[in-house]
C-alpha cells in the first residue's frame, strides 16, 4: 500500500522506536516494586503517592480501580500491585485539565497527539460542552449540562433512541441509580463493557450451572490440588492473584496454564509483598504449559476430556466422578459419545498439542481431588466464547469440581466492579422478575423489550435508529470494535455525553453536540448533604464491600457519578418522575436501601457492608444447586472451530501490554514480554516470519478482510515471539480497527477480538 492509499490511524501513537529483548521469566520482585515507586511518584509525588497507597485495599480505604480480583481477610501493609498502584496514580494525578486547555487545543489538534499524551494531560475539572459546528470544547454549567441532555432526550421519537453504556468502574449505587434513571425514562438500552468482556462466561455458565458467576472464593485456592489458568495472564492483568497461585503452589496444587504464549507471570513470581520476594529466583508456578493454537481450547479441552473419559474406561470408578455425574448432572451421554467420536488427529492438529501433553494434563485433572480452572479474555472473545466456557464446564463436572470446597469455576473478572454493575440492574436483556420488581417498588412502567448491547448499540448509531449516547465512564470509541464504524456511529448522533475523569479519544469524536461531565475517582472524597459518603463494589467472587476515598477531589467543580446521574435524572423526568432524586444523593444509605428492596440477596445492606471485608452474595451453584431450567448441572456438545488460513494468512488476537488499563495507556513499554517503546508492533512466530520473507523490525501494515470490506491498520513492526505458527498477536486498541463489527460470539454478542483473521503487507 502505498502512502496515500493507507489511512489515518484513528488511534494514535507517540513517536515509537522500538527496542526487544528477552522476555523475562520471573513476575514481581524488584522490578515490579520500582515501576510502582516511580509511577506513584510521578503522578503523584512522593508523600501523596505513598499515603495513597496505603489507603488502597484496606478495610476502611479505597477498592483498587484496577481488576476485580478479591482481597484477603489478612491485609497486608501494602495490599496492592504495580499495575493497581499504575491505576491508582493514573486517576490520583495532580495534573488537571482546566478549561483553557481545551478552549485553546482544536479537537483536530488533539486528534493528532497520542491517547497516552491526552490521558498524561491529567484530570478533567469542569464540564464542558462542544457545541454544533464548533472546534473547540469550551466550560458549561452543570444545570445548562443537564438541561441540554434533557432537551436531546425529551425531543427522541422514543426512548429507545438514546444509548446508555457503562463502564465497569461505576460503583453498584451510581450503577443502580442509572439503570433506573433509563428505564423510568423507559428504555433497557444499557450496553456495557461486559458486553465486550465477560459477557460469554455469564450466557455460558447461567444455561448450565444456573448462575453466570464464578463459583469459587478465595479461601478455595489454599485448598485445591489443581488450579488451569486458561486465556488469562495474570501477571500483567490481576497481579494480585499471584499471591494466590504462589499460595497454592506451596500448599503443593498443581498449575497448569494453556496459553499460545509463555507469559512471565505463569512461570515464576516473586512475591513483592514478602520480603524474601526480593531476592532468590522466586515461586515456580506453572507445572505444565500447554502452547495451545489461538482458538484450540475447545479441541484441547475435549482432547484431555477425551483422555480422562479413556482412562475411566480402563479403570472404571476410579476417574470420573459417576455419582456426581448421575445425581446432579444431565447431558453427560451425548457428551461422551462425541468424545468418543472426535478423533486424536482432529484434537492434535486443531489444539497444537501432542497426546503426551494431552496425557500430562488430564494425568493432573484425574489426580486432583479438588480442581478450579480461572480464565479471562483468551475464552471469551471469540465467535465461540460461549462454547469454550461451556467445554470448562464440562471439565469441571467430569470430576464433579463445582459446588464444592477447592474446586470451581473462577471467570476472573476485569473491571473492578464490572460484576457488580450488572448485579445491580446495568443489563440490556433485564429478567422479568427484575422488571418487576422495579415497578412494585417504584410504581412506574418499566420497559419490557430488550435493549441494545455493545455491537447493537453502535449498529443502531450508525444507521440512525438512536441518537443520543451516553457513556458512564469508559472509553466507547477505542474500546469497541471496528473503530472507523465506531467513529462513524459517535459521528452520526445529536448528542454524545462522556462522564468521565481523564481525558481521552472517545471525547475528540463526537455527535453535533458534545458534553465532558467530570466526576470524583474512587481515589477522592465524596462529601454530600448528609456527609461523607462510600459506595460499594462487588469483586469477581461474588464479594460486597465498601470503598471510600480519602484524597481532595482534583477540583471543586467535579460531582460524584450519582449526583451526576441524578442531575440527568431531574433534568429530563422532571415532576413526573416516581424518585426523590435529590434525597437519595444527600445519603447513599438510602440508595442501598432500595438496592435491598429490589435485589435479592441485599438483605441489610448497610449493616452488613459496614463490617469490614463486606458480605458475600448468595451464589446457589456455590452451594451445589443448579438452578438451570432442568434443575441439574449440564453437559454440553460443542464443534471444534476451524479457521481455514490462505496463505499469507495469520490469526490475530489483541492482547493488553504490561503499561496499559484497557484503553488508557501508561507507557509504550511491555516489560515482562521484552518489548520497549512501541506498541505499533506484530508478533509472530520467528519460522512464519522467515517463511513469509519478512525480517524482524519491518514496518507492515495489517488488513484483515471480512464480507468484502477491507480494513487497515497501519504501520506496524514486526517482532519474533515464541508463539505458535501461523499465530499473530498485537495490542489493543491499536488493532481494534481490524475487528469487523459483525464478528462476534454467537449469543454472548462478545466481539471476536482474539481470532480475527489478517494479512500482513510489508511498507516499501
Ligand atoms: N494492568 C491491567 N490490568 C487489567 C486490565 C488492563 O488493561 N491492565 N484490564 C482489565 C480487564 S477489563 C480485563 S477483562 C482483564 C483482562 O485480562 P486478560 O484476559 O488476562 O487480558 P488479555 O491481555 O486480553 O489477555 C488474554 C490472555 O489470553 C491469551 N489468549 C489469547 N487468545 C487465546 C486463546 O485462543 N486461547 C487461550 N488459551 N489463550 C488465549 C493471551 O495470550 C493472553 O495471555 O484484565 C483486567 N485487569
Ligand atoms: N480488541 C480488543 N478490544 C477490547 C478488548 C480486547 O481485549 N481487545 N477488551 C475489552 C474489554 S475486556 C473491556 S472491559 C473494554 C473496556 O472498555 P471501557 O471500560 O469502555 O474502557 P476503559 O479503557 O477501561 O475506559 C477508560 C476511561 O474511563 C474513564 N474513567 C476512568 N475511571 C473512571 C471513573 O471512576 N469514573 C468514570 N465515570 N470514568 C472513569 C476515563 O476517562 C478513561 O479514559 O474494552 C474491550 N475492548
Ligand atoms: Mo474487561
């Protein structure tokens, strides 16, 4: 491609030089305690930074706003990670972003500097508005802010025209507040990044085990004698969890990890928190590594299913678990007669791994008295994310692994408070019974039809069927797919709205009219009518707590994510409205109160989430009850995926880089992958690279092809990993351009972000 033919990146990088070195094979120790302290120290400064620190994760502080991973009863004096204090730091910054700046910056300006520089330019402190045909975001009232949303809203045909999405941050009292907010105005319009995320694991597991959680807590990693951690890397996106599996290597369980690559944190840890974490060579963790094609879970998983199934056939009662299979499970004939029927062939060329890798980790499964397999985005972001949750489930039931202690099925959750956001009502397919206990408690009519989800939500945008958008936090435009469509969608509407705390590109693209509503961090005070107040979070094992922050607010003129919802809320229901909008504001106890009228398993909520540590909800599928429409547990049937590669074909999945929280990137840096400076990068495996008659270093651009559409992203450099063949890995959101808005997971609606098909073509 030529200069003039290949586009305009529309996610931007700073000027890259790109340097690689060996990976490295140890997570933690030093390293990861400097790269704490200088970020800390840098956004922060050095007594800030440290006081902050200490508040983070601690019965009283604040929840970390980085992953979902649970806290220990035990606290330690740090209870956090690098990369929690990287997001810590992120938000807690004293740099801030005041009116002028953007007055004098032109979107068109900013458009050419990287996200990283837009997000290094610190903390939004007023609200702004970009007005029809202007080039510039100038300051904005909070009353005008409200009212204009308020008019866009009142003039839509139908509620259904507006979109309101929610990032998993939001804490379950402004998560609650919102999605009530839009059904009162009467749409289930409420896409969110779970959408993009978790969305497989929660369809997969509720059809068959009941609930679309995680059944295991922590306390059951001390006690397990296995734990497959598959399509995650916890080393760079929930540190914090290594303390677990180091836990649970040394109480002598097993670990496995299938990965198509070798991340650093499965291999070796060193403990941070422990001070001989700082010398020696560390914890080895992971017994076995199973370098499993992109996609090749589901004919991996049937391979060492296969093998355990053979196994019980030679020395029958002495694998499987029979009386847990007969009494509590259904399916479990046609599941072992397509086992039966898949051959080894299939299985080996479809996974990329040999039968004695096969037999090592079915020799684990077979040993293991109590097993939990974790897994993240390498499961759930592909056409058959929903699938390969449900081949995990079989796994866990061939043992009869769910519903008891040391064992389960631990979706290991991102966002801080992702699950607890939908728990409390953010969700565009919404039970009846929810429904209805909204309106028995409010007295008002809520929507019945589903709403849109993430993808849906931008297909509707861009063909003009809704108008408005409202983001409760997050990153719409670079965290989606497809982001030429996405743009075009944001584009195509009257009103775009980003309640947010830093900056970033989703604020640059925007409809005819745009507002920045600025709001308090997790980090930060939350002083209202009745006092101080907290809120509360729900982490990825089903665990109720409170959070408070203890910092000044980065300006006098931010509100806190329920008063901004509530000011929306006045606004545009007025009078007619059944809820005492401002009341609830002057004292979140009261918003919980009514969390605890409508959601089951609330019961004194207040009470309870004032003990420290918080609660745990009930989860039946925990306790061995599977309340699925058939009442028992299910084995499921599933193909084994193909993917027909051309020549000059790899298949691409779009990772996060050890210097990044989902969109908002810290540096250019991947420490434990080797890889410096750049982010513009291809990796592959080095004889594909040889073959293909590329050289380490060269610039190509990437084209994935799709329903006779090409996309491009361009210029990228290519760099040799140990990876399987005809594999590419690249970062997101860089490549998020490549991924089609019609690849998605069948049900889940996930986009397909780890299996897109692309070409390279080198840069003369
Ligand atoms: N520091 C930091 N922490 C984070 C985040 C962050 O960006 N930065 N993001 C948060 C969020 S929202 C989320 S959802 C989580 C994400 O946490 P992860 O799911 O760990 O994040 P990804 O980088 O998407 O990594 C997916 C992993 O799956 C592997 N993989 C990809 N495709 C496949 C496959 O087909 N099969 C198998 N077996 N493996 C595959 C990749 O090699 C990679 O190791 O982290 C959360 N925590
Ligand atoms: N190709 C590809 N695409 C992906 C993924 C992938 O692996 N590959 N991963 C997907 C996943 S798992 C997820 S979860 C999504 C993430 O999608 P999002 O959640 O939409 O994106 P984030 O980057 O987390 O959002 C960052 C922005 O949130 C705002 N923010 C930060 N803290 C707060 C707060 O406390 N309150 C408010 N109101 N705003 C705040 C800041 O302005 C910041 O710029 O991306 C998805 N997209
Ligand atoms: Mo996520």
């Amino acid at each position: 491609m030529t200069e003039d033919e290949r586009p305009e990146p529309i996610v931007r990088n700073d000027e890259e030089n790109l340097e690689v070195t060996e990976p490295s094979n140890v997570a933690g120790g030093v390293p990861a305690v400097k790269a704490t302290m200088q970020h800390a120290r840098r956004q922060m400064g050095l007594i800030r930074g440290a006081k902050t620190l200490l508040q983070l994760n601690k019965l009283d502080g604040f929840d970390c706003p980085g992953c979902a991973w649970p806290d220990p009863q035990k606290r330690a004096t740090a209870e956090f990670c690098e990369n929690g204090a990287k997001a810590v730091a992120d938000e807690a910054t004293t740099k801030v972003v005041e009116p002028e700046f953007l007055e004098q910056h032109s979107l068109s300006d900013l458009m050419k500097k990287s996200g990283r520089w837009l997000n290094a330019q610190g903390r939004l402190t007023h609200p702004m508005v970009r007005r029809e045909q202007s080039e510039h975001y100038e300051a904005i009232s909070w009353d005008d802010a409200f009212s204009l949303i308020a008019d866009e809203l009142r003039a839509l045909n139908s509620p259904d025209e507006a979109i309101f999405y929610t990032s998993g941050r939001t804490s379950n009292e402004a998560a609650f507040l919102y999605q009530l907010f839009v059904r009162e105005f009467g749409t289930n319009n409420l896409p969110d990044c779970s959408n993009m995320c978790h969305e497989s694991s929660g369809v997969g597991l509720s059809e068959v085990i009941g609930v679309g959680k995680g059944t295991v807590l922590l306390e059951d990693f001390e006690r397990t004698d296995a734990i497959f951690v598959i399509g995650q890397n916890p080393g760079t996106n929930h540190p914090r969890m290594m303390s677990a599996l180091q836990k649970a290597a040394r109480n002598g369980a097993t670990i496995v990890s299938i990965n198509p690559l070798r991340e650093t944190g499965l291999s070796r840890f060193k403990n941070p928190q422990e001070v001989g974490g700082w010398i020696g060579s560390g914890t080895p963790l992971s017994s076995l590594f199973l370098q499993v094609r992109i996609n090749g879970d589901v004919a991996l998983l049937k391979g060492i299913m296969k093998q355990m199934l053979e196994e019980e056939e030679r020395r029958p009662g002495e694998v499987l678990n029979q009386k847990f299979i007969d009494e509590r499970t259904s399916g479990f004939d046609e599941f072992a007669d397509d086992l039966r029927h898949t051959s080894w062939e299939k299985i080996v060329e479809s996974s990329g791994i040999e039968r004695d890798e096969i037999r090592k980790a079915a020799d684990i499964a077979i040993d293991a008295d109590r097993m939990i397999c974790c897994w993240a985005m390498g499961l759930t972001q592909h056409k058959n994310g929903v699938a390969n949750i449900q081949e995990v489930v079989n796994f866990l039931l061939m043992g009869g692994q769910i519903g008891r202690p040391g064992a389960g099925a631990c979706p290991v959750r991102g966002h801080s408070n992702v699950q607890g956001d939908r728990t409390v009502g953010i969700w565009d397919r919404p039970t009846d019974e929810f429904l209805d206990r909204l309106e028995s408690t409010f007295g008002f009519e809520a929507p019945r039809e589903h709403g849109y989800d993430t993808v849906h939500a931008l297909k509707a945008m861009k063909s003009g069927d809704a108008k408005v958008f409202v983001g409760l936090g997050g990153n719409f435009l670079s965290a989606t797919p497809d982001t030429d469509f996405s743009a075009e969608a944001l584009e195509n509407c009257r009103l775009t709205v980003q309640i947010s705390t830093k900056l970033n590109r989703g604020h640059l693209v925007t409809g005819d009219r745009a507002l920045i509503l600025p709001c308090l961090g997790r980090t930060e005070i939350d002083e209202q009518a009745g006092g101080r107040q907290f809120v509360t979070v729900e982490n990825s094992m089903g665990i109720v707590h409170r959070s408070r922050g203890k910092l000044p607010p980065a300006s006098d003129h931010l509100l806190s994510e329920p008063a901004i919802v509530a000011g929306m809320a006045n606004a545009t229901l007025g009078d007619d409205s059944k809820i005492p909008w401002s009341e609830l504001i002057a004292d979140y106890d009261t918003i919980r109160d009514l969390i605890e009228d409508v959601i089951d398993g609330f019961e004194f909520y207040n009470k309870r989430v004032r003990k420290p540590g918080g609660f745990a909800l009930p989860n039946p599928a925990r306790e061995g009850d599977f309340e699925t429409d058939t009442g028992d547990a299910k084995f499921t049937v599933h193909p084994i995926p193909e993917h027909e590669l051309d020549d000059g074909q790899y298949l691409m999945m779009t990772i996060r880089s050890h210097d990044q929280f989902n969109t908002t990137i810290y540096t250019d840096n991947d420490r434990y992958r080797g890889i410096k400076n750049a982010r513009r990068v291809v990796m592959l495996n080095p004889l594909d690279i040889e073959n293909a008659g590329l050289a380490e270093g060269q610039p190509v651009d990437l084209v994935s092809r799709y329903d006779g559409t090409e996309r491009v992203a361009p210029d990228f450099k290519v760099v040799a990993y140990d990876m399987p063949r005809r594999s590419a890995a690249t970062y997101f959101p860089e490549a998020n351009v490549l991924v089609p808005i019609d690849e998605y997971a069948h049900r889940s609606h996930t986009p397909a972000s780890k299996s897109i098909v692309i070409e390279l073509h080198p840069i003369e």
